[in-house]
C-alpha cells in the first residue's frame, strides 16, 4: 500500500551522495507527471532510495561505509551486486555488514516481472507451435498439389493418346467404307459402318469421361491453391 498527501503536489527536496549511483537513479517511473510526483516522494519517504548507494563490489562498499569521516554525505548504506548490505557507522550504532536475503521479483526495489516475463514466454512459444502447424499444414497441401498437377499432367495424356485413336480410328473408317464401296457390297457396308460407329462413339464417350475427370482435377487444383494463398 502507498501513502500519499494529495495536499502535496511537487517532489520532495533530495540530498543524494556525489558522483556515486543510487537506487533512485536506476528507478524508471512512469505515467503522468503528477503519478510520478506521488510515486518519486513515495520512494524517498518510505525507502528513501535517494540514500541507498549501489556499488560492484565488497571492497568499494566497505571503503565508503567502514569509517565516519569517508561516508560520503547523503550515503544511507550500500548495496553490492551480490546483495550484500554494508551500513556505516551512526550515533546509534557501529559499522556492520550482511548479506540480503532475496525475495521473489527482480530488481533492488523487488520490482517483480517474473510472471510477466514468463507470460510473454508462453506467448513465444504458442506463436512458434502456430507457427509450426502453419509450416507443416503447408507443406501438406503443397504435396497434395504435386499430386493434383502429376495426376492432372497423365489424364491429359491419356486424353491425347485417345485423340489420336479416334483419328486413327475415323481414317480406318473411311478407308473400309471406301473399299467395301468398291467391292458392291452394300449390305455389309453399313453393317461395317455401323460398328465403326459404334466403336467412334464409345471412344468418344471415354475422351468425355477423361475431360470430366480433368476439369474435376483442375477444381481441386484450385482449390488447393486457395488454401495455400491463404
């Protein structure tokens, strides 16, 4: 819970320690102006962050707290990167030192992102799974595609070859009725007519068939490819 005067509308007056970074200085507040107002009185009224130094290491920190006369002014105490806390000497007690027990979060103030930080990996790792499906569903259409053009690629095929049966056919046709023409037989001309007929419309029937089977190929052709623009 913060504690704040809604009376008081300008930041408190700070006495920081020279030429050394403190807590305060790798705090980032954010929102409006008067929020950060709130929030920067706040932290220097309850944790007085402008006071609390942040240092590399044991020896640096234990130079500037060890001794009375080298605590620069404003110094509260020191904070190392391996969380050890160095307190100088006051009038109300001595120099000493100890380690900091960590809590849950991140940060010297405990600011915690953890559950954000793993939110967004979550998030990372569902988009890359999507991601993933996507890759491999289009991989699957694509070779249902293949398949679609090489089987569309033979009934074209077949439908040339019978093509050029039919003519061939049509050319045999003309050739025995010529021939039977000659010979005076009429009888047996239309009779030899007739099954040639009969032989060109069932090859035709097939050709029919072969196109209706192409153009069923061709719809699923494209409606395979609207699957991969999509």
């Amino acid at each position: 819970m913060i504690f704040t005067s809604k009376f008081l509308q300008q930041r408190h007056k700070i006495i920081k320690p020279a030429e050394l970074k403190t807590v305060l200085d790798l705090v980032d507040i954010v929102g409006t102006e008067d929020q950060k107002t709130v929030v920067f009185n706040f932290l220097v009224d309850v944790k007085q962050v402008e006071a609390v130094v942040v240092v590399d290491t044991q020896t640096k920190a234990k130079n500037l707290t060890t001794f009375a006369q080298n605590v620069p002014k404003g110094l509260g105490y020191c904070i190392t990167m391996d969380w050890y806390k160095f307190i100088p000497p006051t009038h109300n007690g001595s120099y000493r030192s100890y380690y900091v027990q960590k809590k849950n979060g991140v940060g010297l103030l405990n600011t915690s992102m953890r559950t954000k930080l793993e939110e967004k990996k979550e998030e990372v790792r569902q988009s890359k799974n999507t991601l993933t499906n996507l890759e491999s569903e289009k991989a699957k259409l694509q070779s249902v595609k293949n398949g679609l053009d090489e089987h569309s690629r033979k009934v074209r095929m077949e439908i040339d070859v019978v093509r050029k049966e039919l003519l061939e056919v049509g050319v045999k046709v003309r050739k025995e009725k010529s021939c039977l023409e000659d010979q005076g037989e009429p009888d047996n001309i239309e009779r030899q007519i007739e099954d040639k007929t009969n032989e060109v419309k069932q090859m035709e029937m097939n050709a029919g068939e072969k196109n209706v089977e192409l153009k069923n190929l061709k719809s699923d052709i494209e409606d395979a490819k609207k699957e991969l623009e999509f």
